[in-house]
C-alpha cells in the first residue's frame, strides 16, 4: 500500500489526540494520541504537521514495514507503539476523519516504547518468506522486558513473539522493582540489541538479539546516562548513540559504543554519555534520522515542544517544525495547534516524518 506517498508524518505525545504534517498530500503529527506528517520536500524551511490520527496514548517512536506488494515507494504501513493498546498498525480509514485507524494491535508488549526492526539470523529456521524481527520495549510498571515480534509480510501482520528480560542493574525514581525498558536502538553491526530505561540510567546491550531463542539471553551493562536517570529514546547516528535523557540534562552521545574504531565500551568498563555541547535540547523526547541529520522532539516540561533538526557534522541546527493547524482533540475537547511532548518519531520510506 502507498497511502503515505508524499506525506512526512511528526508524532507527539500529550494528549490523546493524533495530527499529522503534510507537504501537498498528508503530514503527520502525534500528540499522546496525535500523529503528524511532515514533507520532504520542505527540509530547509518551517513547516506545520497535520492531525491524521487521534486517540494515541504515549506513542513512542514507531516503524515502517513493507508487505510482499512490489511497488515504489513500497507498499506496506506504519506500525505505531502505544500504552494502551501495545504495537499497532496504521491503516487509511476511507471517508474518516481523521484520515488514518489504529487495526491489528498487538498487546504482548502492552506499554509498548520504541520500536525497532532487524532482519533475523540465518540460524532462524521456520520463519515466513521476508519476515522480519520487530523489537519493543515493554515500559509497563516493574517490567525488564523487550518483546520480539516476527512480521510476516505476506499478511501484515506481528506474531510468534517472543518475551525475554534485560535487567537493570541500577534504578532510580522507583526503578527498583524494574527499569522499564522504553527505549531501543539497533547497533551498526545489525545484530546487537541497545535498551535504556525510563527509571534507571543503565544502557544494556543484548549481543546478537536477532539470534536468541531464550527468554533470558546474555545481557551486558556497556554504558549509563550522563546523570544516572532515565530516558525517552535512543538512537544510532554514525556509529554514535545518542540518548535523549528525561533528567533536565538534556540530549547526550556515547561516540562508537559498539568499538567499530575504539575499543567498545563494556560491563568492565562501561561508557558514560556526556551532554552535547552546546547543548541543543535540554528536555529532548524522541529521536529519529535520515542517516544524515538527528530529529529531535523538544519537550519542555511547561511550555509547547517543537521539532529540531540537527546535523552533528556541521553543527547546523533548526527549528523543522512547531505548529500543527488548530484541531479539536478527542480526549479532551480542547482546541490545540502546538506539540506537547513529541516522545516518538519515525520516519516513511519516502522521507516524511512521523510525529
């Protein structure tokens, strides 16, 4: 399906209410239940999302998964994680309004974080033709687990999932019971599974998480936030991880945790972020990348958020996005044209963003 031609979509977090971001077709922009889309073709100037879906709950950032359908761009549809309804797909809703539906949700993840998608290890025998591995955080209260779900593209859809524990060794904020884990980033090497939690400042690593058959793999403590608290989202951006930190010490990086060129950091000698400076975003919620420049979504604890766009190279900085056309949001009746806690992005194959 192509659906999403030509529509770059912002996702933020606040209020049930999704809104989306549009070139001339659709732009997506996402509060707690509000999706918005942003388009490419206006990468150097200001532009509003547009609501295209409603009734979100604390969506994190989501992914896109082709189907079997040859097509350009390719068919397939954005599957968006949420408190409430665990991962779900996102389909058009003909005559709705707004546009796009919640369907086939999946709910072993039941308050699902950030997504994440690899391809499996050849020793994954069973699978459907071009199924793919797609990994969530499982933020439920006392939780230490990630859920992987094996996509079928052939139907569309996420099954044969298998739960298993990364343990936090620390907690904070009541993170004792369990860390939380709601934040994923896959590692360059492809295979490597990175977890941050929402109330400790661990960064775990499960080696080779596109090949574990166990509930309870290896797991290794490699890194922490540069506070020791928690985090929105992480994210790899030439071999650096950058981790959005929820304690006000705003968007930090570990270069090259893996050790493509150093040595990689490790449970004997664990890295420590350290904040950007300058800092370009003290309280920066989700994360995403075109695999040149970093899209953050800025989330001021008391005033309205917006869309940053970063060139770690050049140092280049903007502002993508800060207004959404004034709609009416579904959870509360209130009238809203601002982002408030954009804590997921992700991005269409056809460069939009997701909001």
């Amino acid at each position: 399906m192509n659906y999403l031609k030509n529509v770059r979509q912002i996702e933020q977090p606040t209020s049930p209410a999704a809104r989306p971001i549009k070139p001339s077709a659709l732009r997506l922009a996402m509060f707690v239940a509000m999706l918005v889309t942003i388009a490419t073709s206006q990468l150097f100037a200001q532009t509003d999302g547009i609501m295209v879906l409603q009734n979100v709950t604390t969506p994190r950032g989501g992914v896109w998964l082709n189907n079997l359908t040859p097509a350009t761009p390719p068919g397939g549809h954005y599957w968006q994680p949420d408190a409430v309804l665990g991962i779900c797909r996102v389909d058009p809703l003909p005559g709705g309004n707004p546009p796009w539906q919640l369907t086939n949700c999946q709910v072993t993840a039941k308050t699902a974080g950030q997504a994440v998608v690899a391809t499996p290890a050849a020793s994954i025998r069973g699978l459907p033709a071009g199924a793919q591995f797609v990994f969530v955080a499982d933020s439920s209260s006392k939780s230490t687990n990630v859920v992987r779900y094996v996509f079928d593209p052939s139907t569309e859809r996420l099954n044969a999932n298998l739960t298993f524990q990364v343990q936090n060794p620390t907690a904070v904020g009541g993170g004792a019971g369990g860390g939380r884990p709601v934040a994923l980033a896959l590692g360059p090497n492809g295979t490597d599974l990175y977890v941050g939690y929402l109330k400790s400042g661990d960064i775990m690593k499960v080696p080779n998480a596109t090949s574990i058959t166990s509930g309870s793999p290896p797991v290794t403590k490699i890194g922490t936030t540069s506070d020791g608290r928690g985090v929105n989202s992480i994210l790899f951006l030439n071999n650096n991880l950058y981790v959005a930190e929820v304690g006000g010490a705003g968007l930090s990086m570990i270069p090259d945790p893996q050790g493509i060129s150093r040595v990689p950091c490790n449970a004997t000698s664990p890295c420590k972020a350290t904040t950007l400076n300058p800092e370009i975003s003290f309280f920066p919620g989700g994360l995403a990348t075109d695999g040149t420049n970093l899209f953050v979504g800025d989330s001021p604890l008391t005033t309205p958020g917006s869309i940053l766009r970063w060139n770690p190279t050049t140092g280049a900085l903007s502002t993508y996005s800060v207004n959404v056309p004034a709609y009416t949001s579904n959870f509360d009746n209130q009238t809203r044209n601002q982002y408030v806690n954009p804590f997921g992005l992700g991005f269409l194959p056809n460069g939009d963003l997701m909001v």
